[in-house]
C-alpha cells in the first residue's frame, strides 16, 4: 500500500533538515552531524534515543559512497 501525496508530505516534514536541526537541539537525544563544507546545509546526520535505540541515518546523496554514514554510526 502507497501513501497518499499529504501522507507522504506529512512523513517527510518530519525528516527534512529543518526537522532534523530541532530534533539536535533536543537534550533527550543523542545526535552527530556533518555540515557541507559551506557550513550552511547538512551533509549527514544520525540520531539515536537514549537507550541506544536508532531514530534516524541520513546521508544526503551528493555525500554518499564516502564513509561518512559509517562514521557518523560509528560515533554514535
């Protein structure tokens, strides 16, 4: 079964970068982030609940294939 077009919007406002950043600034969760180099955008994030419980591996597409996803896990 496919979402419809509002639930897929829904899903994804929850996981684009503006969601993300409120989510790193949240105390209860652990989160590591690479920037670009511009210092502007998100190149990968990794989030995880307290209790080792994953959330989120973002890698955007144009960092992909460069180990930063490992890193970014492995430092989680």
């Amino acid at each position: 079964m496919s979402p419809t077009p509002a639930e897929a919007e829904a899903f994804l406002s929850t996981i684009g970068e503006p969601a993300i950043r409120v989510l790193v600034a949240r105390v209860d969760l652990d989160y590591v982030v690479a920037e670009d180099p511009t210092g502007e955008a998100l190149a990968a994030a990794a989030g995880m609940r307290r209790g080792g419980v994953l959330m989120h591996l973002f890698v955007h597409p144009a960092y992909q294939r460069q180990g930063l996803g490992r890193r970014l896990w492995e430092l989680m």
